[in-house]
C-alpha cells in the first residue's frame, strides 16, 4: 500500500500531461483575465491568496495600471500544491502558491514540460520548522516519535509535512520508508483517519495540527520546529508569463505585500477575515498568523529559506520524486525586489521574526494582549475565566505558539513552563531535579 500510494503521488506530480499549453492570462487584447492558483485552508499563505482576495488589493492594484486593459482575476482555491502545480504546468494558472516543497516539484516538473516556473516572493515561514506538526489522537498511549515504529502515519506525500516525518524519522534512527506503514492522503481525509482510529498518527502543514487540537481531536507527538530547518510557503510564477506582463506580476506583489503589511498591523481583525473565508475558527488563524503567531509574514526571500530549500531537495530525491533541481535558477526575486523598491526589500531582508511571547484574546476585543511570561498569562487566565477567548503560549523549548489549555506544563520551582509535545517535557523534566509535569489545572492553581 506504501509503494502505491508514493507511486501514485510521484505519478500525479511526474507524468506528462496530455494537453499542454496555451496561457492562462488569457483574454480579447484588452479584457485581460489573470488566474491564481491558491490554497484558503492552507493559512500560511493568505498574504497572496484568502486575506489577499478578501482584502482586494490586487484588482485594486490592477485598476491602477492605466494600460487601456481592462483586468479581471480569476482565484481558484485548492486543497494541497499539487494540482495547482498541474495547472500551471498545462498553462492554466498564472500565480501560485504553495509551500516549500510542493515548490520544488513545481520548478522540476515546469522544466521537465518547457513550461518553467519561479519563485518569486514568500508568504509565510517559520525559521525552525514550527509550520509543521505530527499529532495523533487525544487517548493515544504514543508519547514519542520512536513509539511510531510500526505503525500507520497518514500524511500527504510530497508536502512540507511529509519532509518533516521524514527528517523526524530519521534522526529517531527509524527508516521512513520501511519502517513506519505510510498513507498518502489528502489533509482532511488523514484528519478523518486519525479521528476513526483508521491511523495511528497523522503528519500535517498548517492549519491542521492546530485545528485538530483545538477541537479536541489530537494532541501534539511531535513539533516541527524540533528539527530547527527553516519551512516556508511561496508565491510561483510562470516564466512566460512573468516576461510577458511583468506589470501584472509586479501588481500582484505589491498587493501582497499590502496584505502582508495588514496582517502585521491587525492581526486579529486579519485572523477573523481569514476565517470568515475558510470556515476554520479564528482562534485558530490566530495561533499561525497572530502577532507571534508561529508564521512570520514577510514577501522577501531571505537567504536562509533558499538554503534550506537547497536541503530538502535531498529528501524529495530519496523518495524518488523527482530528480536534481537548480534551486538558484528556480527563485528570481526581481519582480518583488522592483515591486517594494531596493530600500524597502533591503529592510524586509533584514527583518527578523517578532520574539516569542504568551498571548491572550479577550472575548469582545480586536486586539491581543502580551505577557512577559508563562507564569503571568496563566495568573491573568485564572482571574478572568470567562472573558478569555483563546490563550496561547510558546514552547519552552523551540518557541512554537500552541494554546495554553492543550500545552502539556511542566513545574520548575517557581516556574511554569509550557510545551507543545509530552516528549519535550519529559526530557526537560529528565535533565532539571525536582521539576514535574502538572495538568493544566493546576498551573493555573499555581499561577493564581
């Protein structure tokens, strides 16, 4: 079944497609019609497609052009990278967006097919790898991603999640090939699966490990940012088209770095706006794109996503999923560089994430209100009970955002240290004397 399903996936990603060509910019000369792939539920990337297309700032942009064109935008909301990769393959998408590795398999199959694509801009990233996350149910006796040996992961192969099971695996000394049951499935398909008990664990992008545990669905085995390797989603492009209206491309760039810049300035009302769009609850936008939010929002492409694009061509290699790719031909930052101006892209290059901080959102207000330290967000939490909308907390450890009801906390003295995963804890319990981990309930005991 493993073999199949990854044979599939390599498949639906490698194979030639029957009818190739054409643009998807297509239009009369002066009706112009620019058609952007994009993926609503996956958040991480709603600076260039759900805040984006809700916001308006790209047709607005458009408007401005003044070239006797008249411009309409065609957004076509998809599951995972992959079929937007198809389409714009077979010339039907102009933009794109995706992440990190569904960007690689975008660049290898655009040159296998003559039809070539860049990446141009960045939507969200985390620097550690907190984007992706390995839950499983909340009644599961696994504790550590060792206890995976064996068993059934659902994940969808291909993704930025299933490099992060794969790198995870590894350094646990266990094969990812052979030495877990591994199904290829759809995001919400896994969910399900992890729900029926159909799987033993599921390996996910953003937002679902999130949305999982704020339903009371899954617990957190493991978090992406234990591997400290850079993740990120990005904006793709096709060379033909970006040379033929490089205006339009510079338009949608600008527009996105709009949204970018409203999302920093009001990440809640950007938050409620995105879950309007999608359905997901706020409370959970918020946990990925909020103020200290585990994405960092920012269009430039920073030397070390490129980096760490370069390493996971490795990985997609080994699963035979595509060949040697030329990451420095694939990323062309000049249509966003022209689009900011060189001082502000200098700025934004230079521009390091936000530091982590615990979090609450009131019921009833627009903004969120930090605190110094665990052990205040908990004391604030204990005497206002009522009014708390969402509460979030960074991991002691890596700094991954995770809420606060759903991280599992660990007593230090006078200290109350939050984690995302049981198995950080008890190591952090492992190598302090005297520390101990305490439910929830109690730490807010302690707090008070």
């Amino acid at each position: 079944m493993k073999r199949t399903a990854i044979a599939a996936s390599a498949a639906l990603l490698l194979l030639p497609l029957s009818a190739c060509g054409g643009s998807a910019a297509a239009g009369d000369g002066k009706t112009v019609t620019i058609t952007v792939g994009y993926q609503s539920k996956t958040i991480n990337t709603v600076t260039a497609g759900t805040l984006l297309r809700s916001l308006g700032y790209f047709e607005r942009q458009l408007n401005a052009l003044h070239d006797g064109r008249t411009y309409k935008v065609d957004w076509q909301d998809y599951a995972t990278g992959a079929p937007i990769t198809a389409q714009m393959t077979a010339g039907k998408i102009d933009i794109g967006s995706m992440g990190d590795f569904p960007l690689l398999l975008n660049a290898a199959r655009g040159k296998q097919l003559g039809q070539p694509t860049r990446l141009v801009s960045v939507t969200g990233y985390n620097l550690r790898g907190g984007l992706n996350t390995v839950v499983t149910a909340p009644d599961s006796k696994l504790t550590s991603l060792t206890d995976l040996k064996g068993k059934k992961v659902s994940t969808s192969i291909g993704s930025a999640a299933d490099g992060t099971l794969v790198r995870a695996l590894q350094r646990a000394g266990i094969d990812p090939d052979k030495g877990i049951s591994k199904l290829n499935q759809q995001p919400a398909v896994g969910a399900s699966a992890l729900s029926a008990g159909s799987v033993d664990a599921l390996s996910q992008f953003v937002a679902w490990p999130g949305l999982l545990a704020y339903q009371g669905k899954a617990k957190a085995l493991y978090d992406g940012a234990q591997l400290d390797l850079p993740t990120f989603h990005g904006v793709t492009a096709r060379e033909g088209f970006a040379k033929q209206r490089p205006a339009v491309l510079e338009a949608f760039l600008k527009a996105q770095a709009e949204a970018t810049d409203y999302l920093n300035a009001h990440p809640v009302t950007a938050a409620e706006k995105v879950a309007k769009a999608t359905g997901l609850p706020a409370e959970v936008v918020y946990l990925y794109n909020g103020a200290h939010g585990i994405a960092t929002f920012d269009p430039a492409v920073k030397p070390a996503l490129v980096s760490a694009l370069k390493q996971d061509v490795s990985v997609l290699k080994a699963a035979k999923l595509t060949g040697d790719v030329d990451v420095d031909a694939f990323v062309d930052d000049q249509y966003v560089k022209k689009a900011l101006g060189s001082s502000d892209y200098a700025k934004r290059l230079a521009t390091a994430p936000s530091a982590a901080a615990s979090e609450v959102w009131p019921k009833g207000s627009e903004k969120a209100t930090s605190f110094g330290s665990p052990e205040e967000l908990l004391a604030y939490v204990a005497q206002h009970s009522g009014g708390i909308r969402a509460a979030y907390v960074p991991d002691a450890t890596t700094g991954t955002l995770w809420f606060a009801d759903k991280a599992v906390w660990v007593a230090d003295g006078k200290q109350l240290l939050p984690f995302v995963t049981q198995a950080t804890a008890k190591a952090y319990v492992a190598a302090h004397g005297g520390a101990q981990v305490v439910g929830y309930a109690d730490a807010l005991r302690r707090a008070s």
